[in-house]
C-alpha cells in the first residue's frame, strides 16, 4: 500500500492513499460489518409470522408468548408462583399481573416486561 502520512506540528495528522486503494481497504470494512452484522442476527431469536399477526390481532400478549414457548397456564404458573386461574384471568384482560409479577413472567417466557403489555 503506499500512503502519504501528513504532519501537523511534527506529528503524524493525516494519511493520503489513492483512491484504488481507498476503495479497496473501504469494501473489505464495509465486508468485515457485514460478517459481524450477520453473526450478530444469527444469536437473536427469531419468529414465526403467526406470532407476530397474532399480536397484530390483538391477542393477549401473555398468552401469546406463552404459546410460543410451549408452555401451560399450569407450567407457567407454577413457574411464577401463582394460580393458574391468575394467569388466564391476566391472559382475558380481567386482571393486571403487579410489576413484580411481570417480571417474573418476563424472565420465565425469556421476553421483556414490555413485551407482556397488552
């Protein structure tokens, strides 16, 4: 490579390289993002298109996570500790977990206590 380094007050400010070389050293930063953006989309999660119209739909969001993890009102329950008719009272919009309930919830489907919100 042959570059032109530019001093200002005796140190090194600036490098100058040709524009072929320039393009060359910028594709292989723009590959070397790409490999790194794709490692990255490799370790989320991903989901189904029905999980998402179904909350499109305006499903309950609990129960629909609790679907998608495979879980019972029983399991989840047990899991939370709390009844079970809680849960499917929270999943018909007849009751509101508490935050420390949501919480619970959020770590046990592996989702943000957002993502519960109806």
């Amino acid at each position: 490579m042959s570059v032109q380094i530019i001093e200002l007050n005796g140190v090194p400010a600036f490098a100058v390289v040709p524009m072929d070389e320039w393009n060359t050293l910028l594709a292989r930063l723009e590959d070397a993002q790409d490999m790194a953006d794709a490692k990255a989309a490799r370790d989320t999660e991903n989901f189904p298109a029905e999980f998402a119209d179904r909350l499109l739909a305006g499903e309950s969001p609990l129960r629909v996570w609790r679907d998608h993890r495979g879980l019972t009102l029983q399991a989840l329950a047990e899991s939370c500790g709390v009844t079970r008719q809680m849960l499917s009272m929270i999943e018909h919009g007849k009751a509101k977990p508490s935050a420390d309930l949501l919480g619970r919830l959020a770590g046990t489907l592996g989702c943000d206590m957002d993502d519960l919100h109806g």
